[in-house]
C-alpha cells in the first residue's frame, strides 16, 4: 500500500483485505472519470456515462449477492460505491433497493428499469440452478450494449474513436462467454443468448462455429488461427499469445495493444489527441488494477496467510 499510494492519492485503507483495497483503487478510477465528466462536452459525458454504468451494475450485483447470502444492510452498504450513482444522478435508485431484502421484491422494483429483462432471467436462472454466473452475465450483456446505442451520437473522430473502444470491448466480452461456456458446460442455446450481435473481427458466422466448439483446448488455437490471419494485426505487428492460465487477461492485451497501436499514429492531431488521452487513462488505469494490482494483492494476502497458519509471524 505505501508503494502504490503514491499513484492512487487519497487512498484509504482501514481493513487491509482484498475486497476493502479493490474498492478503494476502483473508487480512486471512478474520481478521476467523475472529474473528467465534469469538464467534458457532451458526447464525451454520454459516453463517460455509460462507461459508468459498469460500476452501477457492480453495485447492483453487490446487493443481490448479498440478499443471496443474507447480509446485513450495513454490510452491504460497505460494498456500495455511492459515487458512481452520484455522478449517474441515481443516488435514490440504489438507496431505494438497499432496503429492499428479497429476490422477488428486488425483481418487482426493477420492472420498470433497464435492468427489468436481465434480473427476471438471471433470477430464475439462479432459483433453478443455484449459478449467480447467468444473472451477473446477463447485467454485462446490457452494459455492453447500452454503450453499443451510443455510438451514433458521435462526431466522426469520437466514433472513431470511442465505436472501436465499444466493438473491442464487446468482441472481448463474446469470447470471455464463450470460453467460460466451455468450461462449465452451458446449453448452446443458454450462450447464445449471453452473446451480443456486435463485432470487430468476428462475424456471426465465426460466433456460430465457436459456440459448437466443447474443448478448450481446441477454441484456444482457434481464436489464435483466426487472430493470427487478420491484416490489419499483421500489419501492427501486435503478437497473438494466448495464456490458458490466464485467457481473460490475454485476450483484453491483444485487443488494447492493437487499439493503443491503431491510433497512436493520429495523436499529432489535437482532437484525437484529446479523445485519446482519456480512453488510454481509463483503459490503463482499469487494466492496472484488475491485471497488475489486485493479483499481487491477492498474491501478497495468501502468502501472509499461509505463512501465519504455519507459525511464522516475520513474513
């Protein structure tokens, strides 16, 4: 913590657990973006807002995980990023469904939301089965596509910009559904509702014939088949290394390498520049945390752990 406190000012700590440091990183993220929306004009701040609603839909998950185990209210208020909802002006909706204790009084008080449709079939998928996975996808399938509505409001050079940011993001998303179906032996039909129509290297075509794939082995070498043969990566010299161990992290590299990559290029102009800038903070910052930070976070508890529980208090 005093190593990285000086990249992440204003960091509070009074419980030194995973989840206490991870929202007080994201929380630092979510400040920065709150400050760029303030002075923002108003393309930037549509996207900036929907780009937050990430962390609305974390928040949402938040309170029904917790009604699932039987928390508190105040306990899952502590898992709560009231910021988030302030700069999205919905400070009452998420005030309103904390008091709220059951599924089926979370599931009534959404019906008339966006977020209606994902929490019905999450909820019913999770009383049948007992997987929270589905509903937690089904809420990431709408982030995803509430951005996907944005991008006709757009400039030329936002929508550049900002639609490629979105279509990678979503391309990412596909595969992430795709490879953790695999893994966990989801229905066919199941997945294919989980994916989004919107693509930057695939097709619906390449979708369809990866959904029928069961090993992971085999979508593996897939995907890096079909990613080695795309022109525009050849041509950016952006290596195509896909780790098993960690898929989720390979794949979001190849993706913001060739983003990074792509527009570097157009950074002498002072409208790219701008729009760059803060899409590169956001990417980065956000990547830092879940990729970089959080794993050695986690490193560094489990190894305190297990050195303690072996009798050496000196680690």
């Amino acid at each position: 913590m005093e190593f990285i406190s000086p990249y992440y000012p204003e960091i509070k700590i009074s419980d030194y657990n995973i989840m206490e440091i991870e929202q007080a990183l994201f929380h630092i993220l979510i400040k920065l973006i709150g400050r760029i929306l303030y002075f923002s004009p108003d393309n930037m701040k549509l996207f900036l807002k929907a780009y937050l609603l990430k962390y609305e839909i974390s928040n949402i998950k938040q309170i029904i995980l917790g009604s699932i185990i039987g928390i508190s209210k105040s306990e899952k208020s502590k898992r709560i990023n009231y910021l988030v909802e302030e700069y999205l002006e919905r400070s009452d909706f998420i005030k309103d469904l904390l008091e709220i204790t059951s599924l089926e009084e979370i599931q009534f008080y959404m019906k008339n939301t966006r977020y209606n449709k994902p929490i019905r079939e999450g909820i019913l998928y999770f009383k049948n089965t007992n997987e929270i996975f589905i509903l937690e996808a089904f809420l990431d399938k709408l982030y995803y596509e509430n951005l996907i509505l944005t991008k006709h409001f757009y400039d030329k050079k936002e929508k550049a910009m900002i639609s490629l940011f979105i279509d990678y993001s979503a391309e990412v998303y596909n595969l992430r559904i795709l490879s953790r179906a695999i893994i966990n032996h989801f229905d066919k039909n199941l997945t294919s509702q989980l994916l989004i129509r919107e693509y930057l290297f695939l097709s619906q075509e390449k979708i369809d014939a990866l959904l029928e794939i069961n090993d992971i082995d085999k979508f593996i070498s897939e995907i890096q088949k079909f990613l080695n043969s795309i022109k525009e990566l050849k041509e950016l010299y952006i290596p195509i290394n896909i780790n098993k161990k960690h898929l989720r992290w390979s794949l979001e590299g190849i993706y913001q390498n060739y983003y990074f990559k792509k527009f570097q290029l157009k950074i002498d102009d002072f409208e790219y520049f701008t729009i760059y800038r803060i899409l590169e903070l956001i990417i980065k910052k956000e990547k830092e945390i879940k990729f970089n930070i959080m794993p050695n976070v986690i490193r560094i508890i489990h190894e305190k752990y297990e050195s303690l529980k072996n009798g050496n208090e000196n680690i």
